[in-house]
C-alpha cells in the first residue's frame, strides 16, 4: 500500500525527501499538483491542498522497515547536511529513537506538510523484561514515553514523569536516568530549554556501572541528541 498524503507545498516536501535519500519518481502540476518519492522499498505520494495548515495536521502513516537504526542515522545526517541541525520540535522535525512496548523499535518523523512518519522494526522478543517493567516508576516511565514518542503529547508526558520522580524510592539508577532524559524531552518539546538543559545536566551526573550503561544506549544517545539541539 501507498500513503497519499497531504501538504501546503510540493517544493518544500521534496526539498525535505530530497535530504533524506529519497528519488522524486513522479511529479505532475495539472489538473492537481502531485508528487511521488521513493527511497528502496518505502513510497510516499503528496498532493497540494489549499489553506492546508501543516500544524493543525493529522495525517500519518506507519512504515515498517528491515534496519531502522540505520535509516534513523541516515535521516539525521541528511537533514544535518541540509539545514545545518537536525530539528526536534515544530515542522519538520525528526523525533527519537526507541524500542516501545508494544514490540517494535521505531522514530517518528513529521515532515513539512505537517504529516507524521511512523518508521519501525519489529523487535525480535515483544515481552522483555526491559519492555515490561515490574517497578512503580518503570511504568510511570513506559507510559510517560508511549505519550511523548507515540501519541506526541509532551504535556501529559511531563505530568506523569513528574509525579514518579517526586517520589522515587524504587527508581534505581538507570531507571532514573531514563526518567530525566525522558523529562527533559518533555520539556524541550514544550519550548522550555533551561529545564530541558538542568535535566540532562542531572541525568549526567548519575553514576552508571557498565551492564547499567550497555542497557542504556538509546537514553544516553538520546541525551546526547538534546545537547546538541539545546547547544
């Protein structure tokens, strides 16, 4: 199946597909203004609406691919090379990269006509331990993060994150971790970078143990993707 999905500007969604590896395979500009791009097995189609606003946008769909973590890197150095940063908040904007819990490992991706790429990988076990979390605060953090990279609610996200670190007595350090990297997402996505900086600042300073840090790898990557968005 194909996604035809609407944006404000043909220019601008292929100038954006264009950064990331994508080949312009059809364009036509009578009797409606259209365009397709391919990049290997995935294809997107695009037609222009008038008074589209891409920020009042619900149009998405999800692809499913064989390596996300290299398109992932893929996709941030072609917007790097583009814009000269890779965004993370408004439009277009390339969101983190995670395993989720309902068994796949995905990145949201929102492109210039406000339309929200879903890109995921089936994982290859859908019950981990690290999947399902047992403590108090490990599920605060799953939800936290289910309404920060897949329902894009930053605020509700905030809240729940809030209210597990105000009261952590089962948090251990890793968990903790993930819990101020998450915040400090939260906070970023909602304009307020002195908060998103003072989280990654704290999360920083907790003291990981090796296995602690292996376990880690997408949260520290993470965190190292909000430096330099807040640099």
């Amino acid at each position: 199946m194909i996604p035809l999905l609407p944006c404000r500007s043909i220019d601008d969604q292929l100038a954006f597909y264009d950064a990331l590896g994508f080949e312009v395979t059809y364009r036509q500009t009578a009797p409606n203004v259209y365009a397709a791009v391919q990049r290997g097995a995935i294809e997107l189609h695009f037609f222009v609406m008038k008074g589209y606003e891409p920020a009042d946008s619900y149009s998405t769909c999800y692809v499913m691919v064989s390596d996300v973590d290299r398109l992932y890197a893929d996709f941030r150095a072609g917007l790097k090379a583009w814009l000269g940063r890779v965004p993370t908040r408004g439009v277009p904007r390339l969101g983190a990269l995670g395993d989720m819990s309902y068994g796949v490992r995905q990145f949201l991706m929102t492109d210039p006509g406000g339309n929200i790429i879903r890109v995921g990988q089936p994982l290859e076990s859908r019950a981990g331990p690290e999947l399902q979390p047992k403590s108090r605060f490990g599920k605060a953090i799953a939800a936290a993060s289910l309404l920060l990279h897949s329902k894009l609610d930053p605020e509700m996200a905030a809240r729940v994150v809030d209210a597990a670190l105000a009261d952590v007595p089962d948090a251990s350090g890793a968990l903790l971790l993930r819990g101020l990297v998450l915040r400090a997402e939260a906070a970023h996505a909602m304009g307020d970078d002195v908060l998103a900086t003072e989280l990654v600042q704290r999360a920083a300073a907790i003291s990981l143990g090796a296995d602690e840090r292996a376990s880690l790898t997408d949260d520290l990557a993470r965190a190292d993707e909000l430096r330099a968005a807040l640099a």
